[in-house]
C-alpha cells in the first residue's frame, strides 16, 4: 500500500543530514502542502500535506484524504478519497454546496436527511446544498469511497440531526488513533518553541485553516489533550 523505505528517503531529503539543532526551523519542516494538478496518495502524502483532517493508517488500511481545491491550485473543485472498515464513517454533516458522492467499492448505509438508503457499489448520489447527510459501511466487507465538490473551498457544518448508526461507530478507534499519531508528527515538525503544542502560528496553513476545529479547549493552541478530545 505505502513505499516505507521510500518515505524515509523522502524525510533524509527533506530534513537533509545536519542534526536538528543545527538546522533553521523552516528548513526542518515536513512540506506543508504540495500544489499541483497530479497526487500519488498515501502516507508520505497524508505527512506532506499536514491538515489534521488527512490520515492513513497503514495497519488496518483505513485512510481520509481531502484535496481541497484552493490549497492545490485548481480554479472549482474538491475532492475527497477515503476507505472505511465496517462501522466506521462521519457524523451527520452538511456543506454549503452540493456533493457527487461515489461509492467505488462495498456497502453502506447513507444517511440523508432523516431517511436511511442503502448502497452497494457501484453507485452515485448527489447531495443538494446544505442537507444532512453522512454515510456508514456495513456487513463484514470496506468501502471506498470518491466524493466530489463544485468549488475549492466547500466548507462544512454539522448537521443537526441524530446519526442513526452512532452505536456502531462509538466502539471505533482507527481514525481517532491515525489523527493523533499525526497529529503527533505535526508537533514533530511544527512546534518551534519546543512546547509540546501547536500555536496558530506555527501551525501549517492547512491546519490553521481549520484551527478551531482541533483547539477543543480554545486557548489559541493545539495540544494532545486536545486530539485526545477529537470526535
């Protein structure tokens, strides 16, 4: 699934050979994000486009990943790709803008609205603007799943209503634990002034994109007792 070995040839390259203490804060950063109209996903990927949001957990193949558009260079389109083991998938949600939801493989309840329909791949559907929504795999079996956004920034919102399928994902762990090992990586590369934590300002821009997400206290930093706090 992921190059390992590759990945740390990729992190020599970028941390070159100097020991850290040696090293500017800015040369020892992971990149933040990597523009561009091609993307090879995976791992190395989720490390060098630091959201928070993005993980890959090369233990149970699990991952979420968003390329979202005006952080890439593209003029009106988002994109997101994920996998999901059984009982696992997001929260009732919405966005201001209308979704083409693609399930590439599996089978999955989908929440819209307060209506549930089941889906066995291949199958499409569009979510208009702002209507709750979330999505669920079922049975034994993954799902992988496409989805796509008229617009490079869409935003997003809960939605206000029960997730009909909460008691199954209440026992899940994998993307909680994938974030914080990430999240953990952040610190790594980011926390310039060795605090454990990351500021607003230290934070890559991805990441202080959406920084109140993740400071779950709101004292103007992110810190592990934050991710430990993450839904």
């Amino acid at each position: 699934m992921t190059d390992i070995p590759q990945f740390r040839r990729d992190q020599a390259e970028v941390r070159e050979t100097l020991p850290d203490s040696a090293v500017p804060a800015k040369q020892r950063r992971q990149l933040e994000c990597t523009p561009g109209d091609t993307h090879t996903l995976g791992l190395p990927w989720v490390f060098q486009n630091q959201s928070g949001f993005n993980f890959w957990d090369v233990k149970t193949g699990d991952y979420f990943v968003q390329l979202e558009g005006r952080h890439y260079g593209w003029d009106s389109s988002t994109v997101q790709v994920s996998e999901m083991g059984p009982g696992q998938g997001p929260g009732m949600h919405m966005h201001p803008v209308e979704e083409i939801f693609v399930l590439v493989e599996g089978e999955v309840a989908f929440g819209l609205k307060e209506e549930v329909i089941h889906l066995r791949a291949p199958a499409i559907m569009r979510i208009p603007p702002n209507t709750p929504h979330n999505v669920t795999t079922l049975g034994q079996g993954r799902a992988k799943l496409v989805d796509f956004f008229p617009s490079a920034h869409p935003g997003g919102m809960p939605g206000g209503l029960p997730d009909p399928f909460d008691y199954l994902k209440k026992g899940q762990t994998s993307e909680k634990a994938a974030q914080i090992a990430n999240f953990k990586k952040i610190v790594a590369d980011f926390d310039d002034d060795g605090d454990g934590r990351i500021s607003r300002e230290e934070a890559p821009m991805m990441l202080r994109d959406m920084f109140g997400r993740y400071d779950s206290d709101h004292d103007g930093y992110i810190s592990m007792e934050d991710a430990e706090a993450w839904n």
